[in-house]
C-alpha cells in the first residue's frame, strides 16, 4: 500500500481518486494522494510494513493502537470480514435455500516451486465453467476459441500492453519489496488467523492433513464455503485445492500456538 501512496516531495505524477488504477499499473510513474493513509504509515511506522506487523503481535504494548491502525489503511478488509454473511451462523441462518448456491473462490498463489501464479489460467477456466452452465459445452468451447482468437489477433497487429498480475509493491521496488521480518511475518499470520481457518474451511472434506491439526476450520458456515474449490474439470479443482493447501503450509509453522510466541519461533529458525 505505501508503494502507491504519494510521499512527501514525491516526483511522481499525482492522480486523484477517478484514475487511482494507474497508480497501481505503474507505480513508478504514478501516485494516489491519500494523505492520511501516507501520513500515518510514515510518521508511526517509518514507511516500514515490518514495523507495524510486529506491532499487532500478541504481548506488543501497540497492539491495540496498530489494530486500530490496520483497519485505516485502504484494502485491509480481512477474507474473513469480506465473507462474514457465509461464516456467521447468525447471518447464515438467514439465507434461504435458494438462496447463494455457489461460492467461487480463484487462489491468487506462487506455490515455492513455481515462477508466477495461476490466475490466468484461473481466469479462463472461470470463463468456461460460466459459459458452460450458460449455452453448453460445445457452445461453451467455441466462445472460448474465438476470444482467444480475437486476442492473438489484436497482440499481433499493434503493440498492447501486456496484463501484468505482479504487485503494485513489487514493480515499485523493481521486483525486491522490502519483505516482512520473520517476526512481522508470524505476527501477521496470527492476526489474519481467522482467514487461514476460513481457508482450511474452504477444502471442505477433501482437506489433506496439510497443517497437522493447527488450523480449526470455521464451523457453522454455509455449505457453499466447503465447495469453493468445486467447480471447473478436476484438473481445475486440483490447482485450486493444491494452491489453498500451499497458503496453509507456508504459515502453518506460524499459527502453531503451541510453539510459543512468534518471538520463540522464529529465534530458533
């Protein structure tokens, strides 16, 4: 978020709220002017995403301030605040049977061993499944080649811009964003605890004991959270299920209470 925020003496071009996408597209170039948001990640945290993860780690005498703080800046709405209508039993109960019938859920990643994510192939997969419960398979299929037709043929007859998925944070820092101590790390992970349960939710019975019991899954939630990963060929649900599983392992070691704060995780490696 601080890579997109206009600084002070910022040489950038400044860009108002009606075209802020082109500050996430080209960081280098452009900068949104949110002054609060700058102000206090600059003057609290010194710009510094390291200083206030360990700051929302449990025993932090800041806690409660750089929770508060979290919540002011832009797009820090958890997964599990994003879904609370399918996660709340109290709201839950209040849709009807015919009400959502299918929750989507299109993992955004890079697995360890892998050089870029899956999304685009997310994406047209996405395409083809809507398509398909829309006009049919064979239909379906002939939608799909011609718009990959149609693009092929605007990517050879004029220079377009490539649709780049990478983080506004990481072409800003030229593809080395100052990463979070391992310490921050843990912290965070601890605070967004709700939102691995909810994942572990999500892969529903066909979880894998990928966490060795650290994540609880959410209990109580509607249907549609445990068949997020339900739709598409198998080939599909497969990637979806595997790049879920990848978010659990990665923070398993984190989340593990049992082990201790983070300070006594991460001082033994």
């Amino acid at each position: 978020r601080n890579a997109v925020l206009c600084h002070p003496n910022d040489m950038r071009q400044k860009v108002t709220k009606s075209d802020k996408l082109k500050a996430t597209d080209d960081p280098l170039e452009f900068c949104k002017i949110v002054t609060h948001e700058e102000i206090l990640l600059r003057r609290t945290y010194q710009s510094n995403p390291s200083n206030l993860a360990e700051a929302l780690c449990h025993g932090s005498q800041s806690r409660s301030l750089a929770q508060e703080d979290y919540r002011k800046i832009g797009h820090s709405t958890t997964l599990a605040e994003w879904l609370d209508f399918l996660i709340a039993p109290r709201l839950v109960e209040n849709i009807t049977d015919d009400g959502i019938q299918q929750l989507i859920v299109l993992p955004v990643e890079q697995r360890p061993s892998a050089h870029k994510t899956l999304f685009e192939k997310y994406i047209d997969n996405l395409m083809l499944h809507l398509l398909q419960n829309q006009y049919g398979a064979e239909a379906s299929k002939e939608m799909m080649r011609l718009a990959h037709e149609q693009k092929a043929k605007r990517e050879r007859n004029g220079p377009s811009k490539q649709q780049d998925h990478t983080h506004s944070s990481v072409k800003f820092y030229n593809s080395t964003p100052p990463l979070l101590t391992k310490l921050g790390e843990c912290c965070l992970a601890r605070h967004l605890k709700d939102d691995y349960r909810l994942i572990e939710s999500m892969l529903g019975n066909e979880s894998k004991v990928t966490s060795n019991g650290v994540f609880d899954p959410i209990h109580g939630s509607h249907p549609v959270i445990q068949r997020a990963c339900s739709w598409g060929d198998e080939q599909q649900q497969r990637w979806c299920r595997g790049d879920l599983e990848s978010m659990l392992i990665r923070r398993a070691r984190y989340l593990d209470e049992s082990k201790g704060s983070c300070s006594a995780i991460v001082s033994v490696g």
